[in-house]
C-alpha cells in the first residue's frame, strides 16, 4: 500500500496524523536551570545553616545579581536559578525569622530540588521519531521544544458510491420494495470515525452508463473509492465491469469469508478500490477488515491488520467449515459473547456490538473459554 503525501501541518492539525520524518528539538529543555518547588536557594555548605534573604524571584523572573555565600533568595517552582546558588530547599523545612533563613543542613543535599538546563534534552536531540502516532501528548512535547509545523502523512480523500434500484433516501415515506439507504451514512461514519472528512458520496441506480460515469469522475478525484452493492454476478450487477471499463487493477476478487464473500479490492496507480457487498452487515464487517487498515496503512499506521485483542468466549459456538467467520461480538468482563443475528443483512447486533470476533474457516466448534482474535468497531 503506498503512503499518502507528506504534508507541514500546525501542530494543532496534524492530531492522530502519523509523523513522516525524525523531529530534533530547537532548545535545551529546560532551557535554564530551574527550581522544583517553592523555596529558598543557596549555595550549599556542609556546615552552614543560617541565611539573609535578599532577593525574591518568581517564575518568569530572571535575576542578573549573584546569590554571595551568606544569602539566599526566595524562590518559585520553575523559576530561574540564580547566579551563586546549587541547591533549594523547600519552604516547609526553613524558619524564617527578620529576613533570614535558618534550617537543618542535615535534611538537605548539595544540588536538592534544581531540574539542571537540559536534563529533558539538548537542543538539536531527537525527541520524536518518524512513524509517531501524534497523540495530545506528543503536541505538548514538540510545542516545548519550540515546533510549530510539523511533516504528516495527509489524510486521503474518499469517494463513496452506493447502488441499487430499491434504495431510498431516509426520511422519505418508504414505498413497497424499497428499503432505506443506510450503507451510506455507514461509510461516511466510520470513515469520520478514523478522522477522514474529505469525503464525497453519491447513490446510483443499477445502471451501466450511469455508474460508469461516477466511477470515472470519482477516480479522477479521490485517492480511494469505496462501492457498495452490484459486485455479484446478477444480470445488474455492473460494478464489476465498471471498474474494469475505468482501468482499475483487480487485486483480487471474492474471499472466502462470512459475511462479504463477493468483495473486490483493486488499484489504479497509487487509489485503492474497495466494491463491498450490498447487504449493510457485509459492508460494516468489511470495511474493519479491510478498508479501515488499508487506509490506516496509507496515513502511515503501523501493523494495521493485526488483531486489537485475543479473548476467550463466553459461550461455546458452532459454524460450518469452509469460510472464515466474522462475528459481531461484545465484550463482557473479560470474555466475548457472540451476539445473535449473525446474516449479513442484520444491523440489530451493532447496537451492542463493540468488536469482531474472527472464527478460522477449519473451525466448527469452539468450547467456553477458547481464545479468540478480535477487531474493534
């Protein structure tokens, strides 16, 4: 699968992107040395216990005057530390008394609650690799180091097209032998779900000009296209030929699998293709086994393929041989109970659906407890 273009995005743009080069930081952090805590510092004695106060410093404050051997200087958790000083000492252990200091020199050691200029890194360190999920944290660690833009894998635009003669648009009275559209809200959710917004869609009648105009325009301007509907071998299913009609590359075709079995993945240069089935389940099953991790791939995503979990039912199973098995499945204190309303045309199990569970094709019976792979909706 071939990655998307880089791209400098602002930090606060390129949340859940993937860093595509190394990033070095532009300063020591911290850049001087600092106070840990509210205290007092000085310049550490074996023997000497006792100090005037002659300075008062805050965070934000620099001070340009040495601290001598005698005084000390009231100090703020991350301020700078002054001239002459190597040790603070927390506010809880001094007596103050006429502007001076006094504490046991035994509870203190020499360099005590200083974070020294540099200790997180130097400047020009690395501090965040290539292939970084940028995560919330990841921002607040480049923005201390003084990045602002950052290079990304950019996020791939998608267009969807759904087919067939008896759809109906929701909110429309339903007329006899139509159902209502729902693979389309589908895709385009769990595509926003993964944080792909550029998203165009469009529904077509199971007719051949009609489709292979929308496949053409579509492919001329998205980096993947995702069709559901039309792909079997029925006398209007074009979706097939289409795609053949506009040049695409087929990587394959029908997997033998349960529910998605007449699925097509093709290429054309560097767009990916996906003509899911028609039947709502297959195409939201279809769509985490295949089009999420690709597209996950493309961004820069790591291992996206592999399972999120290993589980043990809840329950013991039973399937016929043949055909691998992805069955909607919901997390129970630890284990996976199989839900009812397994058909590939059923979306009654996604209101407590929370994974995948994948069942080997040579399974046919699975006891209590057997440890499954799972995928997470």
């Amino acid at each position: 699968i071939s990655r998307t273009t880089v791209v400098e995005l602002l930090l606060q743009d390129a949340l859940n992107l993937v860093l595509a080069d190394d990033v070095k930081s532009n300063i020591h952090v911290p850049p001087f040395d600092n106070s840990a805590m509210d205290g007092y510092a000085f310049q550490y004695q074996p023997k000497k216990s006792h100090f005037k106060i002659t300075q008062n410093i805050q965070a934000g404050d620099y001070s340009k005057k040495d601290i001598t051997s005698e005084e000390a200087a009231r100090i703020f958790t991350g301020a700078a530390i002054p001239k002459g000083c190597d040790t603070v000492i927390q506010q809880e252990l001094c007596t103050i008394s006429d502007g001076n200091i006094s504490f046991d020199i035994s509870k203190v050691k020499k360099g005590a609650n200083i974070r020294l200029c540099g200790s997180q890194n130097n400047k020009g360190d690395l501090v965040v690799k290539a292939g970084t999920v940028i995560r919330p944290g990841v921002i607040g660690l480049l923005a201390s180091v003084g990045i602002t833009t950052i290079p990304v894998f950019s996020r791939p635009s998608v267009a969807i097209i759904v087919t067939g003669n008896e759809l109906q648009e929701n909110g429309s009275v339903l007329e006899d032998g139509h159902i209502y559209n729902s693979n389309e809200p589908a895709l385009n959710a769990m595509l926003r779900s993964i944080d792909i917004n550029d998203i165009s869609s469009s529904w077509v009648k199971d007719d051949k000009a009609w489709l292979n105009e929308r496949v053409h325009t579509y492919l001329e301007n998205n980096d993947i296209l995702i069709l559901s509907g039309g792909i079997s071998a029925g006398d209007y299913d074009f979706v097939r030929e289409s795609l053949n009609h506009a040049g695409v590359e087929e990587l394959f075709y029908k997997v033998k699998q349960k529910p998605g079995k007449p699925l097509l993945i093709g290429k054309k240069k560097n767009k990916l293709i996906f003509a899911l089935p028609g039947n709502p389940a297959a195409v939201i099953s279809c769509f985490y086994q295949y089009v999420k991790p690709s597209i996950l791939a493309m961004i820069g995503f790591e291992n996206t393929f592999f399972p999120d979990a290993v589980m043990p039912l809840a329950d013991t199973i039973s399937k016929k041989k043949g055909l691998t098995y992805f069955m909607k499945a919901k997390k129970v204190n630890g284990t996976l109970k199989v839900l009812p309303g397994q058909d590939s045309f059923n979306l009654l199990p996604f209101a407590d659906a929370d994974c995948f569970m994948a069942v080997d094709e040579e399974a046919e019976h699975l006891s209590l407890g057997t440890l499954m792979e799972i995928y997470n909706i």
